[in-house]
DNA sequence: CGTTTATTTGAGACAACTCAAGTTGCGTGG
DNA sequence: CCACGCAACTTGAGTTGTCTCAAATAAACG
C-alpha cells in the first residue's frame, strides 16, 4: 500500500496563452495526432478543442487526480506513463491499468474520478475543462460517436485484464502482462523490444491481483531462463517467442 | 468447459407484422421503459427505435449469439438472465458477466461478437439491425450520446469484476458475486432476498476464476453457516450483513 | 429408466501466500 | 563525500488455501 502522495501539476502559460493558429500547430507537431483518441477527430474537431485546451506536466511519483474528487479536467497523455487505481472499502488498492500516450483519461460523464492517477515517470498531457468536453460533446454528433469509441475501447481493454485476472498461475499472468506493456510501446517501432520506463513490482502486483514476492520471484526465473532483463532503464525482451509461450499456457 | 451449443431463436412474427400504434405500446407496456439502456431515451427515440424492433426468445441453455460471428443484431434483455463470455486461445472459458432486464447485448461499434451469450432461463428480448442502430446513431446526437452512456456503464461493471477478480481469497469472491447477482434482481423491490434463478456451478467458477470445487465448497460452508440457503428454484439470502462482511474481509 | 450433466465429497500435491530478514538503490543532510 | 534513512527489491522457510485427480451422488432429460 502506497502512502498518499501529494498532488502537483505545472501548467504551462504560455500554451494557454497562444493564438488559435498557433494552437492548431501545437497539435500539428504532436505525433500523437494520428495515434489515439486524437486521431478519431477530423482537424476542425482538433482546432476547437486545442482552443481550450491547457498542457501540463507531471513529475514521477507524483499524483495527477485522485479517485472520488471532482471530475474538473479531461486529460490525454502525450508522454509518459501513469498508473491508475482504485482504492476499496476494505483498504486494498486495485491497479485498474496503465495510460500511454494517446489515452484519454477520466470520461466526462462522470462527475467524480472512477480512479487516481500518479505518474511513473515525467508525464506531459493536454487537459481541457470537463465543462467544454460536455458542451462540445452536446454540440457534435461525431465528437460523441468518437468519445463512444473511445470508451467502448477502454470497455475492451478492462475485458483483456479481466481475461488476465482470470487466470490462475503466476506466470501466464506476468508474461501477457510483459507483452501488453511492450505492445504499447511498440506503435511506432514493430520490433521494439524495449520498455523504457521501471514500473514498480508492487504496481504490477496490485494490477495482477498476487503478492510482491511473487511477481519477483516470476520475474526473476524470467530473466534467469534468458527471456527477459531488467535493468534500471527499463526492460529489455530477449525471447518474445518463449514468453508469448508461456503466456498462452494455462 | 461447456460444449457448443445450438443457436435456437424464435421471432415473434406478429410484433414484426404490428403497426406503428401497436409498435408503441409495446414499449409502454414494458416495464423496462424506465430501466437500463430504454430510460435514456425519449419517447420520440422510443417510437423510433420500436420501429424496427423485433422481439425474440431464447430457450434455456441455448445460444443467442456467438463470439466472432458477424454481429448483425443488438439487443435489449427484456426478461430473463444470459451468461456472457469468451473463449481464449487456450481453450479456457472466461465469463465475462451476466445479462439481466434493461441490458444492451453487443455495440454496433464492433463488426462482430466480442463475447458468445447463452440464456440461463427462458429470455426474452427486444432486437434491432445493427445497420438500423448504427444510422440511428450517426443521425441522432442525443442518441449517441445514450450509447456511450451505456458503454459508460458496462465499463464500470468490466471494472466491478476487475476488483473482484483482485481478490486473492475464494470466500470474498463469492460473496461479492452473490451480492451483485442479487442487486441485480432487487431494483424493483427493495427487500428482495431471493434470487429466482440457478446459476450454474461452472458458470461462477469461471467468472471468479477458481475451480468448480472451490466454488462449490464456499457455498457449502455458506449454507452450512445459514448465510444463503440453495434450492432449486434459486438462492435465498438468509444473512445479508454477515455475507457483505465477508465480502469486505480482505 | 438409462444416459448425460451438474453437484458434492475426499485425499494429496503444489503453487502462491505470509512472515521475516537481508540487500540494493537513491536522495538528503551533515 | 560519506552516513543515514527510506523505499524498493530480493531471498528464504514454513504455512495454507486452492487446485488436481478421482469417484460418488444427485438431478435433468429424452
């Protein structure tokens, strides 16, 4: 159980302050533009909202919003990881998953956040206010079939990880973890087999629903049989066959 | 493990046959007007909608629709329980939860089945052309909006199982279950102890990811405490506080 | 009434958990 | 620059809950 960290968000100004054509730009530059939920929405759609839109930054460790308060802001990633959870009645803590670049976080049809957000590493999003999300989404047809999808895409992802907690063993459950993780690295590279950032094993542990230890204790025979390395940069795949193996066993 | 079953569906011709009048008053008379997916939509998108409906039942322990087929229909539980759920490359079953009264069956966003679903007892069912549904849906704005509200909705229970499926011990598990399924079945009276269906064994085995027997000697020990008492024509809940203690219980 | 399917029970194996102790890495302050 | 403290990771030993395998009811179905 991690102790509550303190909240910590940079805005940046001069984003807030720039003209509409630059704004248009700030999307123009973003490779994420093509990737994501950004990528449902036609230019007209992405200049409104780079019209309201604010960037912020976060750094590690450091929480972005916390479950249970006011939905203010939408946010989309464009760099960096962040790990989202929920904490239950009985104190346990639940790792609900983990948002990449061009992932859409919290849904304006929530008044309050479903789930906490902290970031893993320096984390750089657009945020807009809740209130222009649910005003433009009232005004488009198309922008709320893109947010229909987007969160139909979410419904889809919650139903991999409930494939994954369904499973019994330890080590199909870390191995198709490894692979989901590396997957959303690999969007631009398709032979990448590098993750770059150290998520913490107590995350990957409270996402899988085991204890520490035994996360350790798989990851460790993982890299011992040669299929993976952990190093403080990241992690590095060295047998994606054997792991897509050992994952699809029961 | 279940063996494929038969897809056996009977459409109700005559609703097919009805009038715009009739079509209607089908929905007045429903006592789903004001549940689940058909309370988010106006009495204009109802008319609409029951325009092209069709009614059809299923018998109990066969199909309605299967994973990976085309997805030609979407549905609306009008009475009844279905199981829903995937198959994985290694043969392993997943339920991925259970339909009740007011519930929207598939998205007209995927082109085909995401999950199979099978009726638990005699179902019965609103149905639309999933073409019919997707021009609806880029027509009308306030009904988009509808379908990414129930969306919305299913997200949050994917993410209600996900906590459950975090548990690590089989009595909290179970007990959960047991409360959700009879929160389902208590939204018209308050006080209801008693869920008036059989839920296979097998079937909670794989929504919780255990085995049959551990199943099946969890709700032995429940009974054998008098917290719930099992009978064939359904579970009677004998003692809800100690049963959501247990649920709580790490 | 025989055949199939679902539930129940038992005994034993084993994987994951608990508890406890050590190690490593890293930031802070002397 | 080193000492310290904290948090994350690692390792070991022992326990236990769940799974596996096997077999005996009990129900459902034609």
């Amino acid at each position: 159980m991690t102790s509550s960290r303190q909240t910590s968000v940079r805005i940046q100004k001069d984003s807030a302050k720039a003209s509409f054509a630059e704004k248009v730009r700030v999307c123009d530059y973003c490779e994420l533009r093509n990737r994501g939920f950004c990528s449902r929405l036609t230019d007209a759609q992405k200049a409104i909202l780079a019209d309201t839109a604010r960037l912020v930054t976060v750094e590690p460790n450091k929480a972005l919003f916390r479950q249970g308060d006011e939905t203010e802001n939408i946010y989309i990633v464009r760099s960096g990881l962040l790990r989202l959870y929920q904490r239950h009645l009985n104190g346990r803590r639940q790792v609900i998953g983990f948002a990449k670049p061009g992932d859409l976080l919290l849904s304006p049809l929530n008044e309050r956040n479903e789930y906490s957000a902290d970031a893993l590493d320096p984390v750089c999003l657009c945020h807009f206010r809740r209130q222009d999300f649910i005003a433009f989404f009232q005004r488009d047809p198309a922008f709320s079939a893109a947010l229909a999808i987007a969160i139909h895409e979410e419904l889809m992802r919650a139903r991999q990880q409930i494939a994954l907690l369904g499973q019994k063993r330890a080590e199909p459950k870390v191995a198709q973890f490894l692979l989901t993780l590396l997957e959303s690295y690999a969007w631009r590279n398709v032979e990448a087999t590098l993750v770059p950032v150290r998520v913490p094993q107590a995350d990957i542990a409270d996402f899988l629903g085991m204890t520490v230890e035994t996360v350790n204790r798989t990851l460790a025979r993982f890299a011992r049989d040669a299929i993976i390395s952990v190093a403080k940069r990241g992690i590095d795949f060295l047998d994606l066959r054997r792991l897509k193996q050992i994952a699809e066993s029961y």
